[in-house]
C-alpha cells in the first residue's frame, strides 16, 4: 500500500471525496457539523483520492444508554473505505489516526456501535484494543443520506465497544 495521508477535510474538498465515496448528503452534513465543533470528518487520501473517511462525533451521544455510562467520550462513526482498498491498512489506518487526534486533545478513551450482524467490523475492532462494554447491546438508528438531500432513519441494534486510549 501507498503511502496514505488522513487529514480532517476542508469544504474546498467535497467533490473529490464525493468523486469516489459518493453520499454528498452525508458529507455536506458532516462537514457543517465539523464547522460547528460538533465532530472530525476524516479523510483517508492516496495522492489526490479520497479512499475512506471516518467521523469523530464529539458532541453528546444521541442514546441515552451512551450519555449515561460514558458521558463526554467521542464515538468514532461511519468508518468506510472504498471497496477496492479495503482489506488493505486503509481503515486500521483511520482508526490509529483517529485515537491519536483525540488522545492530542487530552481523551483518554472513545467508544462505537457496530451492527450485531457486522462480524467483519468487530474482528477489526477486537484487534485495535476495543471491548465490548457490559451493559449489553442498544437500540441505535442508523441514517442513510439519501442523494436528494432527505434522511432515511433505520433501527439498528448495536454492540457498544469501548477503548481506553494510550500515547503509542
């Protein structure tokens, strides 16, 4: 693998990750959320393409279930990466970036939700340092950005993993 250059994105990018990654909705959305504080969309590069990205959702967990037993931990969401890059680094990659972004910012741990049925994302997951925590799985909803701007809210059951985060 190339070497891969992950950096938070700019606005003055959105069409050249939208040119492989697609979801325009979905970046606009998480770009405007960025300019407010909300989070850090990060993008994975190989030279002037953008093969995967990465959201730090900073702001208070939408579940009540998260806010009450991590309250103030960010939760690292819509890890992707461009199907013919995958099994390559690209998202392990985005993960380390990401722990070290918030460990810089003084976060000593991060958590995620990943589908009960998604066993390729837990495996990669496990291997990075994440547990599951003990309270069991919760009820999330899974937003799907659709390309003429509306939202599509689904129901989706979710491990919760957590990691606590150290200077590596």
């Amino acid at each position: 693998m190339r070497s891969i250059d992950i950096r938070p994105a700019v606005r003055a990018e959105l069409p050249r990750i939208c040119r492989t990654l697609g979801q325009r909705p979905y970046f606009v959305d998480r770009l405007n959320a960025q300019a407010t504080g909300h989070g850090v969309l990060l993008v994975a590069w190989d030279r002037t393409e953008a093969v995967g990205d990465l959201y730090l959702w900073l702001a208070a967990a939408e579940e009540r279930e998260i806010r009450a037993h991590l309250p103030g931990v960010p939760l690292i969401t819509h890890l992707e990466v461009e199907a013919d890059r995958r099994n390559r680094g690209v998202g392990t990659a985005l993960m380390r970036h990401a722990e070290r972004h918030l460990w810089l910012d003084g976060l000593k741990q991060v958590a995620l939700g990943v589908g009960l049925h998604n066993e390729a994302a837990r495996r990669l997951y496990v291997r990075l340092g994440y547990v599951e925590w003990p309270h069991g799985p919760i009820d999330t909803t899974e937003v799907l950005f659709r390309a003429d701007g509306t939202r599509e809210h689904r129901p989706e059951t979710c491990r919760i993993m957590v990691k606590q985060l150290a200077s590596e």
